[in-house]
C-alpha cells in the first residue's frame, strides 16, 4: 500500500510501524528528521537531487488520531548493494509480526519466528533480534517484565487472601542506585510458595518429595527450584516451588527448610536430589530438618562416567544400586573391582567415597518405594519448560493454574474409580498382573502360621531352583522387592494363595484408590479478578540488575548437554522399499522388481 496525505493511525506507534513496513517491503531506508509527542517527519537517506521521499505524520487537533500531513512519495533511488538486514526491521516491527504465534503459543522456537520474518519481509534476522522481538511480545501478552516483580507480591498477597492456606515466604534485600540507598525500593531475592491443595494433597502422597532446579530463560535470569511428590497411582505432583537469584548453599537451605516445615511436615519423609555440592551443605546445616536424603542414581552415574570412560562399569554401578538384595550388589561390585588391573582400584575407590545407604537400593528399608532417580523433577522440566520463558508473577498464575487442572482431571478419574468399586490404583493392578504372569513354578516348602513365615522355592524352566523367605508379618522377602515396593512379590503371592490369606491386606495404603482420591479431593479456589486484590503494601519491589541477561552475544535458552543426554545408538536408517539397513531407496537392489 502506497502512503497517502490523509491516511490516519490509531496512535504514534501505528503509524511508526506503518511507516516502517512501507520502507521495509521496498527495500529503503530513512531516517527520522522530527519526533516527539506531536509530529513524526522522516526522510529518505539519499533525500536530496536523487530522491525524494519524506512524510509528515502529526496529531490532529481533537488528539484522537495521527494523519498524514504531507507526502513525497514513492522512492527515486536505488540500492547499490544487497543486504541481508534492514535498519527499519527492528524488535518492534518483528514484535508486531510474531505477536499472533507468540500468543498461541509461547514455548515457540525462536528460529522458528526468524523462519517467519524471513519469509514475509525478505530479511534474514540476528537471532538476537527476534529474541528480543520475542521478549516484547511475551510483556505485552503477560505483563511488563521490570514491573512483573512489584506485581508478583501483589498476586500472593491476593491467593493469601483468597487462597486460605496458600504459604508465601518472599524475602528482599536493600535497594541500591549506584551508592545511595533508595527507601522507596527494596529488591527482589527469593520467594517460596505452596498452594494448600498441595500440602493437603501430600499427606495422602508416597512419603518421598524429589527436589531439582531449572533456569529461567526470560529478559532476566533466575533459579526456579521445585519439589515434586508421585500418588499411589504413579501420578506426577508439584508440590512446592521457590524462585532464588542463583542455585548456592543459601538458596537451596531457604527452600528445604521451607519444604520441611510447611509442607514435607510427615516423620520420615524421604529427599531424593543430586550431589551438588550446595544441596550437601544446605542439609548439613544445622535446622535444616531433613533425616533422610538419598542421591539420584543418574547423576552418581554421569559423575563417575566422567571420571572413568567405562561404559560397562558405568552400567555396571547402575545395576548394582538397583539391586534389592546385597548378594545381587556385590555381584555387580566384584565384577567393577575385576573390570580393569590398572583403573579398577581407582573406580573402588570412587564408589567407596559414596555413602552406602544413599545409592544402593537393598539398604534405604523401602524408603524409595522403588524411585532411584530424580526423574519426578526433569518430566516437570519437560512439561513446564514453556512457562520458564516468561515474567516472574506470570510463572506463579501458569502453576496454579495448571495445578487447578490437574487436580480437576485427575480428581475426576479417581472418582470415577472409586465409583466403579475398584479397590487398588490402576498402576498395581498392572504390577500385580505382571507378578502373577511372570510367577514360574512355585513350591511353598514351610510355614509357621503363628509367625506367617514361608520359604518358599522357585523352581525355572530349566529346573533351577531357588529359595525364598517371606515374612508376611513384617512384609520382607529375600528377592528384596516386598520391602523395596510395598506390595507383594511373587513369592509374597505365591505364600498368601497356599495359606489362603488375602493378599490385598500386605498392601501400603498409598496404594488404594481411597488414598488417591484424596489426593485431589481438596480442590483449589478461584482468585477474582485484579481490581478485587487488596492493594499492595510496602516498598517498591524491583529485580536486582545483576539478573539482565548480557546485551552482547546470543541468549542460552537451553542447558549445556552432557553425558546424561547421550542416548543408545538406534538400528540406523531403512530403505523405504525393502526395509533393511545399509542402504536407501536410491541405491536399493530391489527397486527393478517393483
């Protein structure tokens, strides 16, 4: 479209942008003469004899709108070179174009969006550019990203009041503007928070919390630590979070203890985490709370493939922390310390160094109900990675309403389980299942029905036979998986149907679809709308300016891979035609005779 005397805009930013569109899609560009609040004058770069292209763009006189005052036009010049930018194509023109996939959906890809730009202007982009583009669209879909802070305190204070229950730990530190303090101001440091659905949901949850962090990739930077419990039914639930500056020592002891006095209040609840150093220190300090800790077995895996390269080794400390019995562990130890003469003595003195009730499985008493990682945390990584991207008080809205719809869901499924007369959880009845297909051939050699103890032989296909205690009264098997998952083994199984006792009462309760129902009986409330929040109270909260990501260079949006990413090699490539590998359908031999 041609711009002509006349022509009216909304506001000064709308004719701006139209004004820059017009040079962009001829491939000319200008610069601004006049700007202010008033008028908006711009010439060609090479106005003079060989062009002479200006417009005039002011405000009329009822302030309603901006015309078009006067206009030479079109462009007499011509381009000596071709570039691959365009000094009009801006963040603001990029933001105006990309707005529309960013609102639909803002976990798009940036490269995705430079894809778009490129293909509607002819411009190849920075990366930098349409990040920042991005960064534009996300303030004005969610809030401006400086005022996101100040807004956050608000929102709690409104779920606080709304929200009965809801926990809220914000602490700030003092605001500076270069040496002098600023009194109206204070800055932002670290916020902890849980939603009383959350805490009410956990006492009905398996008694472990897993723990991890993830970055925040937004216009500032930041640490979003998060504790993650499972239901009987193998059901993912956050159930606290807490936004700190960094990952330290200081941070991570601010959200366990808030973790453990609010809502991991249960005796002998089980932290599952990594070996960083600062999760270390934070439980030694003294009021931290925390008896029990365990460590993620993949991350003690990636710690000792790093420092040994043997794949088989390395495979070979995952199966025997996996072990359920201690026979089954030392096996796979033996065969680490008899792996290499010259490197074995080193790798058993890596293993050493590990605190034995932290890694292997047969000795934490049943306390892992079967979970060795720390895989709870990286499914809500996954599944959150979207919300990561925006401003701090748009991140606590995403959560709890996500939460909101969850327990909705998974609420309902419950309930329609319940209703149904179904006892256990759909996860073990698939367990159960699974012992009963996989039983071999079983032979109840004695019992003691005073006792309830069995032994019990498993005798195999080949006619090998093994041996198996059972203690139904304290629910322990010799195989090591009564007591490591709470329900009953094989043999715990085969013991109950030659006594004719009722299997379903040796299972933990965690398991029942009561249990689960609970889980998300409690539901969560509906916060009004904002002009119904109580108004915000104190000093001006604003970020700390060590948190702006860098102006130089491009973004890390993702975080560095490492040796826990490497995957198994796949089969390779197929032919399309005859589906075997080494070959494509090009350079297929069976391609004549179809």
């Amino acid at each position: 479209m041609e711009l002509e005397v006349g022509l009216k805009f909304l506001n000064r930013e709308s004719a701006m942008l139209a004004v820059k569109n017009y040079n962009i899609r001829r491939s000319a560009e200008y610069k601004v003469v006049e700007s202010d609040q008033s008028r908006y004058v711009c010439r060609c770069k090479q106005f003079g004899d060989r062009c002479r292209w200006m417009v005039r763009v002011a405000k009329t006189r009822s302030c309603r709108f901006w015309e078009i005052r006067k206009y030479e036009g079109p462009h007499s010049c011509l381009a000596s070179t071709m570039s691959q930018d365009h000094a009009q194509l801006d963040s603001n023109v990029i933001c105006q174009h990309i707005f529309p996939m960013v609102h639909a959906d803002v976990t798009i890809c940036v490269k995705v969006l430079q894809g778009s730009v490129e293909s509607a202007y002819g411009y190849k982009v920075s990366y930098k550019k349409v990040w920042h583009a991005k960064q534009k669209a996300i303030a004005r879909i969610y809030g401006d990203w400086d005022e996101s802070y100040d807004q956050l305190r608000r929102y709690l204070s409104a779920l606080q009041a709304f929200v009965p229950g809801t926990i809220v730990d914000l602490q700030t530190l003092p605001y500076y503007v270069g040496n002098t303090l600023d009194r109206g101001s204070v800055m932002f440091h670290q916020v902890f928070w849980s939603f009383p659905s959350c805490v009410e949901a956990f006492r009905h949850c398996k008694p472990l919390v897993s723990v991890d962090r993830t970055h925040l990739y937004g216009k500032y930077a930041g640490t979003l630590l998060m504790g993650i419990a499972q239901d009987g039914n193998n059901n993912i639930l956050p159930v606290a979070f807490a936004l700190v500056e960094r990952e330290n020592t200081d941070s991570w002891y601010f959200f366990l203890t808030n973790l453990r006095r609010h809502v991991a209040t249960r005796p002998g609840v089980l932290l599952i985490s990594d070996r960083h150093a600062a999760i270390k220190a934070a439980l030694e300090r003294e009021g931290c709370g925390w008896k029990h800790n365990v460590y993620c077995v993949r991350h003690i895996a990636s710690n000792f493939a790093t420092s040994f390269k043997s794949k088989e080794a390395k495979r070979h400390l995952v199966n025997a922390a996996y072990s359920k019995t201690q026979e089954q562990s030392q096996y796979y130890l033996e065969l680490i310390s008899s792996e290499d003469p010259v490197t074995s003595p080193q790798m058993m003195e890596w293993i050493r160094g590990l605190e034995p009730p932290k890694w292997l499985q047969h000795l934490d008493e049943g306390q892992r109900y079967g979970h060795m990682t720390t895989n709870l945390s990286e499914c809500i990584n996954s599944v959150l990675k979207g919300t990561k991207n925006l401003p701090v008080c748009a991140i606590v809205k995403s959560y709890y309403y996500r939460l909101n719809e969850l327990f909705v869901m998974k609420g309902r499924q419950a309930q329609a389980q319940v209703a149904s007369g179904q006892v256990f959880s759909q996860f073990l009845q698939k367990a159960i299942l699974a012992n009963l297909e996989g039983i071999p051939q079983m032979l109840v050699t004695s019992y003691d029905r005073a006792t309830t103890k069995f032994t019990v032989d498993e005798i195999a296909a080949a006619g090998v036979q093994s041996r198996f205690r059972v203690n139904l009264r304290y629910r322990r098997c010799d195989c090591g998986y009564f007591q490591a998952l709470h329900y009953p083994c094989a043999h715990a199984l085969a013991a109950c149907a030659y006594a004719r006792l009722d299997w379903q009462e040796y299972v933990d309760l965690v398991y029942r679809v009561e249990s689960v129902f609970r889980v998300y009986q409690m539901e969560f409330q509906p916060v009004p709308d904002e002009e119904m929040w109580p108004p915000s109270e104190g000093a001006h909260i604003r970020h700390s300016p060590l948190l702006r990501r860098t102006m130089e260079g491009r973004p890390v949006s993702t975080r560095i891979r490492n040796e826990m990413d490497d995957v198994e090699p796949g089969p390779g490539k197929r032919c399309g035609i005859c589906r075997q590998p080494g070959h494509t359908r090009r350079h297929c031999p069976h391609a004549s005779a179809t």
